[in-house]
C-alpha cells in the first residue's frame, strides 16, 4: 500500500499547487486592445473581465463597427487568459503520475 500513500501525498501536494496557482492567475492582469486602442479590456488569469474602456469618439462610429470591435477584444481576452490559464496548469499537473497510466 505504499504505493497508494505515495499517490495520496502526490495529490494533496498539486491540490495545494493549484490552490497557489489559482490566486496568482487571479492577480495577473491582461490587457486587450482593440480598434487601434478605441476599446481596452482587462481580465485576470482566471479570465475574470475586469474593466472596459471605450473612446467616447469610437462611440459615434456605427453600431455594428463598434459591436464587432467590442466582441474581438472579449474574445481575444478570454483566449488570452485560457491560454494562461491552461499553460500554468499544466506545469503542475504534469508532474503528478498515476502508476499503471503512464
């Protein structure tokens, strides 16, 4: 059974790696922009959306001009911040092995 002690302790130690690494995503901030600077976003690494900024001027421009703009700044943060995410994540998962899968 010590190989089931190992396993437990390998675990409850990337349980504690995550932990940690989840409060540093959620401290880092990603900035986005789009429309030459007319829309900035801010998300953490846990992809929290934290703050939109748009240039009153951008404002005037059409609707669907300024809809688009908008949403490939969301989509490009959101991307940005999984990518992180999923990054960091897997430096910590990667070292815990489960006999018999590897």
């Amino acid at each position: 059974m010590a190989g089931v002690g190992k396993l437990l302790k390998q675990a409850q130690k990337m349980q504690r790696q995550i932990e940690t690494l989840q409060t540093q995503l959620e401290a880092k901030e990603i900035e986005v922009t789009s429309g030459g600077g007319a829309v900035k976003l801010k998300v953490n690494g846990a992809g929290k959306f934290l703050a939109l900024t748009l240039d009153p001027e951008f404002l005037k421009e059409d609707a669907k001009l300024v809809s688009e703009t908008i949403l490939a700044a969301v989509q490009d943060a959101a991307k940005q911040a999984k990518e992180q995410n999923d990054s960091e994540m897997q430096k910590v998962t990667s070292a815990f092995q489960m006999p018999g899968l590897m």
